[in-house]
C-alpha cells in the first residue's frame, strides 16, 4: 500500500511539473512576442528568486545580463543570481517603495509573485480572520502595483487565476474559497500528509481584480482544460 501511495504521488509530481513547466514556455513566448528585447533593455524581475526563471524567459535573446535586475526579498537568492547569470541583485524590502526613480526600466517583470504580496510573513499562520487579511493583502498588492507601473515603462505580470479549480500552491480543489478561519488548520494538516506542501500567505486574483490593478494593460488568459488558469496583465512600452 505504501509503495502505491508513492507512486501516485510521483505520477501527480509528475504531472503538474509538466503542466507547470508548459505553462511556464508558453508565457514566455508571449512575453517575447510583446517586448523587443535588446542589448541595452533594462529589465527588472521583481520576485525573482535567484533569477533562474528570467534566465529561462531571456534565454537567446541579445541583453546584457548587468541590464537585468533580479529584486528579491531574500538577499542570498539575488546574490546567487549574481554569480550563477551576472544579473544585478538587489535586495527588497517587504513592502514599500524600490530604491529606483519612476520609469527607470524598460520592462517589469512579475511571474507568480503579486499573490504573495499580502502581509507580513511573520503573520501567515498566525492571521485567521478572513475580512482582515483580505482588506490588508488588497491594500499592499495595490501598493505593488502602483509600484510596478511607477517603474517600467513596460511590465509583465502573471498570477494564478482564483477561480481555477486546482489551486496552484497547494494541488488541492477549490481551496481558494474556503474561509480562511478554516483553511490555515487545513493547511497545517494537508502540509502533513499532502505531497505539496504550502504557506498560507498568497490571496488569488480574479480578472475583475487585474483590471482594476492595472488599468492600462490588456489582460491575457492562459487556459486549461476550458478554465482560465493564469492571468497576465500586459504593457508595452
């Protein structure tokens, strides 16, 4: 039975890291088919982690890897970043303004990140009233993007759509609108026995949402299995 249970639960890895890892190239030809990217393009990914996934999108294309700038909230990811691709690390606060004048890049990129953007995360599991953590994730995700459009003159933001069935953190169905008095005790549980373990940090945007963040972009759908998985909202320069 234990051998069963493994696996499964490699195949369901399995799985979902194609899914995912398809996702991922799809979004970056659309990124590319938006943005001409030359060698003096300056881009910053903000929520870049150690930059790994930039160098993915950018791969092939002419940049200077000092004109990307990976911005981060964890210092020895942008500092790995720069010694794996030569990015420019810069290291971020939580919240708050970047130390950069307005439209001093070309490009913003933002993968898998705005959802994040909620409160401190020495709150997530701590924080259980619902109404609480909504009104103060919608306050510092608008802040980010107030942040993101002050800084490129162009920017790419992706996030996970809230009403696909299959929440992207967790692999589990529908979570994102379970109450969040129940869902952190489910989480803590699930983070027990489940194969994706998860933080209770992220409050998923719907297109309605998108809109009003980012009123200047297009929004783009990316759909699977007839359901609109992710969302990107799309700028040009």
């Amino acid at each position: 039975m234990a051998r069963t249970g493994e696996a499964s639960a490699r195949m369901v890895t399995t799985l979902v890291n194609h899914v995912r890892s398809e996702a991922r190239a799809k979004r970056a030809r659309i990124f590319l088919e938006h943005f001409e990217i030359r060698r003096n393009t300056r881009i910053l990914d903000i929520g870049s982690e150690n930059g790994t996934h930039i160098a993915s999108v950018l791969a092939g294309t002419p940049i200077s890897p000092a004109n990307v700038h990976i911005a981060d909230i964890d210092p020895s990811a942008v500092q790995e970043g720069y010694r794996r691709f030569g990015f420019t690390p810069v290291h971020i606060p939580e919240a708050g303004r970047l130390p950069f004048e307005d439209g001093f890049f070309d490009i913003v990129y933002c993968s898998s990140v705005i959802e994040h953007v909620t409160v401190p995360k020495s709150e997530i599991w701590t924080l259980r009233d619902g109404a609480e953590f909504e009104r103060r994730a919608w306050a510092r995700q608008q802040e980010f993007a107030r942040e993101i459009v002050r800084l490129g003159k162009g920017y790419f933001v992706q996030t996970p759509c809230r009403s696909f069935p299959i929440e992207s953190h967790s692999w589990l169905p529908f979570v994102a609108y379970i109450p969040r008095r129940a869902l952190v005790p489910l989480l803590e549980a699930t983070n027990r026995v489940w194969i994706k373990k998860t933080t209770p940090d992220w409050h998923l945007l719907s297109e309605a949402e998108m809109r009003r963040l980012f009123p200047d972009a297009t929004i783009a759908k990316e759909r699977l299995g007839g359901f609109t998985k992710s969302l990107m909202a799309i700028r040009a320069p």
